[in-house]
C-alpha cells in the first residue's frame, strides 16, 4: 500500500461514527493500511477521498469474482509471498476441464459430476468450483450447444469459455452472460476482437502468452483496450515452469507494484495419467495459480488437492474452531451418554465421527478452549477441572439428561478427581486415549 495509516487517516471523515466497526477512525484507517479491511467499510468517506484511496488501497493483484451467485469463487486479492507472513485470502479455484465434441449425454454426466462434487472437511464445505468448456469441434453451433446444456445440467456452477475462435466464443458468451463466465482465449492475433466480446457482455478475460515478458505486452495491450478483470496464463505446462512463471509473476505484483502482472494466475494441468495430473495440479495450487484446470475429477483426486487447497489457505496463527455449546450425535435421550472435548474443529469432527460410527445416540460438549486440541489447551490451563465445571453448569445440559455422568477424554485422566470435587453428584468416567476408541467404549456401556 502507497499510504500509511496517518496519511489515509487524513482523507477520511474523521467523525468516529462506528458504522465500519471500528471504534475510531484512526483505527479503520491503520487497519485499511494493513489491507485488512474494505475501503467500503466507510460509507461517508467523499468521492474525491475514494478516489485517491481506491488506487492506493487496492491489493496489488485484482480481486473480482469467478462465476456469479452464491457459488460464485473470488479470486485474486492476495498480499504476501508467504503464508506465514500473512494468511492468503481466496482459495485457488479447481475446475475441470471438459470438450464440447463429448455426447450430450457425457457431457451432462461430467457437469451433474461437478454439481455433485462437494464434501464437508472441518466444517468448511469443498468443491469443484468451475467448468472449462473447451472448443474442440471446431463448431461454434455445437460449442454453443454444449455450454448450454453444461449450464443447464450445473446451474450454480462457474463457467470458464476455453474458446480462442472469437465468432464462436462470442455466441456462447452471449449464451450464459448471466452466469459471468470467464472467457478464456485471447491472444496477440485475436485481442482487439476477445477484449471486444469481454468489455459488450462484462465478463471477465484470460490472456495466453508463452512466456512472462509477452504476458506482459498482451495485459497492458487487453486493459487498454478497456478490460479490467483479466485472467493470465504465462503458458507454462512443467512444474518446473508453473514455479517459475507464477513466483516470477507474484514477486514482480507484490515486491515491485508492477502493474501489468498484477492479475490472478490460471494453470492448465491437463495429463493423461491422473495421478501425474494431480501431483501437477498440487505444484499450481502451491505456487500461486488462482485458477487450476484439470481434466479429471475422481473422488481420491478431489480429497487430495481440496485438502491440501484448504491447508494451505488457512490462517496458520488463528486455529479452526467450532461453536461452544452441546452437540446432538444421533438422536440422544435424557439417558444417552455425555462426553466432553475442546472446539479446535479436527478434534471436534474426528470425536462426532467416531461417536457416529458407534451408532450410540450421544450428547458432545464442546468447550471453547481457543481453538486448541486437549492436551494442548490443558497444558495451556484452558480445559481444566475448574473450567470443565462451570462450563457444565452454564450449559444447562443438566435439563437436557436425567444422569449425571460426564465422560472425559482419556488424555486428561488426571482431571477425573477435582472434576468430581467441583461438579457435586457428577460421577466422571474416563474414555478411550484415542478418538479411534470410542466405538467400542460406547457400545460397550450400552450393552
């Protein structure tokens, strides 16, 4: 960012009305200078101070949106190098890539394929973001039938256009406007013309080059042609080349302010071999890429790069957490057991998982220690014999069972007998060590 906080801190209302959420508006000014805040967020700010701090504000590479609705992906928008600097914001989006020259009918198998793709992990659901249309028959008609029948078969789905024919990307443009697809093709030879097409329908435009420095002729040539929301693809096809060309491409955006490369990033990892594909397909999601396309979606496959996107996109310093508060597993009683354990979400989602698998209806208390797991938050001092027992108490949990028995992880043992001192007429049972335990332990006490 170009100001600091005192300079921004000058060009604001300065009237400290809390309407950002922030207490002052020296306060709402450091934090915009730290990018960790909207412009927007202010909504008396003058339009000649928008203007001198949209520019200076705005993250070094563009932010806008792929797709359009609620599944629409946001893109771009990232401000370091390194994950531990400063958490990335906008998870790399996967989209698989499919030929129009496909039947119809395979070609709504592979797009319903899509649709269907999500699955819950940690409590954040994971999908398949998008669907490259690629102009393989060399028939504008049939191009624009398959994108519609693709956008019909998933409708909330983002739609990227991989058309480099202007006559026959234009048609299917117009097709699904409204679904702010991505159009993806323009090169030196077609540019005036797909900047044309972007700029009339207001979608978005990826450029191709074969190499960086060409990369950079063709966006400067696209925006001044009036595109704002560009896509790049440097060509690179290696690994080797994914690395160089996108750690090129981020350092030039974020060390150097450099304008024409700061854009989000698309790579085609298409290979034959689906285990290749997904090893190269892991390098982009690493190394920058925003946009990455594959050519098949088989579940393993999916589990692997939704994993490792979603690991790499978490903030490292702030763990996952889950609400405080009791938790039905199944459809409990006032008799059914009652077990307790802390709200870093692995932790909660691998003890709901396994208190599943028991098929023994169940109450989980989760309490909020910080996002830690068990033995890390008691030898922290947040899950200790005095915390557990209030939380008990403020719960209410004692007007949902007609027991009172509280079963601990088996980690925390040495808390059993103050726990019993502090929760007066509770008894405290010590579980399994291990999550992987309960099954039996649960079926065990129900036999």
């Amino acid at each position: 960012m170009a100001l600091s906080g005192v300079e921004i801190f000058k060009l604001l209302p300065k009237t400290n009305c809390k309407k950002c959420g922030f207490p002052t508006c020296l306060a709402f000014a450091m934090k915009l200078a730290q990018g960790g805040v909207d412009l927007e967020k202010c909504p008396d700010i003058s339009e000649e101070s928008k203007k001198v701090l949209g520019e200076a504000s705005a993250p070094p590479i563009r932010t806008f949106a792929l797709g359009a609705g609620e599944k629409a992906v946001k893109i771009g928008g990232e401000t370091v190098m390194f994950r531990h600097d400063k958490k990335f914001f906008n998870p790399c989006a996967i989209a698989l890539n499919i030929k129009d020259n496909l039947s119809d009918a395979e070609l709504k198998k592979a797009a319903v394929e899509v649709a269907n793709s999500e699955i819950e992990r940690i409590g954040q659901k994971l999908r398949i973001d998008a669907i490259s249309i690629e102009y393989a028959s060399n028939d504008s008609a049939r191009y624009e039938a398959a994108v519609k029948l693709i956008a019909s078969a998933a409708p909330d789905t983002a739609i990227i256009l991989n058309c480099k024919e202007p006559s026959a990307a234009e048609k299917a443009v117009k097709a699904v406007a409204d679904r702010k697809p991505l159009l993806y093709g323009a090169t030196n030879d077609n540019a005036e013309t797909m900047a044309g097409i972007a700029k009339a329908n207001k979608v978005p435009l990826s450029v191709c080059a074969q190499g960086v420095e060409a990369l950079i002729s063709l966006t400067e040539k696209i925006k001044s042609l009036g595109v704002e929301d560009i896509v790049m693809d440097s060509g690179a096809k290696t690994a080797k080349e994914i690395i160089e060309h996108n750690t090129q491409i981020r350092r030039s955006a974020l060390r150097k302010g450099f304008k024409p490369l700061g854009y989000p990033v698309i790579n085609f990892a298409l290979r034959d071999d689906s285990t290749f594909e997904a090893a190269l397909a892991s390098v982009a999601i690493a190394k920058y890429a925003s946009i990455v396309v594959i050519s098949s979606i088989a579940k393993w496959k999916n589990l692997a790069l939704f994993t490792l996107r979603q690991n790499i996109y978490t903030d490292p310093q702030v763990p996952m957490q889950v609400e405080q508060k009791i938790y039905k597993i199944g459809e409990p009683t006032d008799d059914s057991p009652l077990l307790i354990t802390t709200n870093f979400s692995l932790t909660y989602f691998i003890v709901s998982g396994e208190v599943e698998n028991s098929k023994v209806p169940s109450w989980l208390a989760v309490m909020d220690c910080e996002g830690l797991s068990v033995l890390t938050a008691w030898a922290a001092g947040k899950f200790t014999s005095a915390k557990i027992a209030q939380f008990i108490k403020d719960s209410g949990v004692e007007g949902q069972i007609k027991h009172k028995n509280l079963i601990i992880p088996g980690q925390v043992a040495i808390l059993s007998g103050a726990l019993e001192e502090k929760l007066e007429g509770w008894k405290i049972t010590v579980g399994p060590r291990e999550a992987n335990g309960l099954p039996t332990f649960l079926k065990s006490r129900t036999a």
